[in-house]
C-alpha cells in the first residue's frame, strides 16, 4: 500500500512550487545598452552616482555625456549609453549607441 502512495504523494508535491517574481523589469543583458526606462534620469545633473545609476538601469558597459555643439563620431556601439546635456548640465536625453 505504501508502494502505491509514495508515487501519489511526490506527484501531488511536485507542483507546489513557489516562485517570487522580481519587482520591476528585469535586468538588460550585461553589456548590451537597453534605453527603456530611463526616463528618470532625465532632468538629472551629471555626477558620478548618475552615471553609476545610468549604467545600472542600462546594462552599458560606457556612457558618453554629450554637451551642446560637442563634436560626437557617429559610430554605434551596443555597450554605450549616450547621455544628451543641455547648456546647464542636466540630461535632457538617454539613448544607446
């Protein structure tokens, strides 16, 4: 009889699984730039804590603060978060590339 219900008993268990689900969205990649999200830095004035935080959100490996009328290469890269300053240093932009 035990032989029987054993079986029954690991079965019956087997879908009583609890799985927390993180809050908010997951995590880009690391190293791939996701911009989705990032609307919260926006407003924000360029210091160290940004960036960190910048990169976070992101998944970029680099970010590049872009000031008005600074000369950029138009080169693309997935690990880079671009940061667009306006003339008072707050960014007014995030994009990848």
């Amino acid at each position: 009889m035990i032989r029987a219900i054993l079986p029954l008993t690991l079965l019956a268990t087997a879908g009583c699984h609890y799985d927390s689900a993180p809050e908010g969205p997951p995590p880009p990649p690391p190293g791939k730039c996701v911009a989705d999200g990032l609307d919260s830095l926006i407003g924000k004035t360029r210091t160290a804590a940004v960036e960190k935080e910048a990169m976070r959100l992101s998944g970029a490996r680099t970010v590049r603060w872009i000031s008005p009328g600074m000369a950029v290469t138009m080169d693309f890269s997935e690990s880079r978060l671009n940061l667009d300053l306006d003339d008072k240093g707050k960014i007014v932009r995030a994009h990848c590339g």
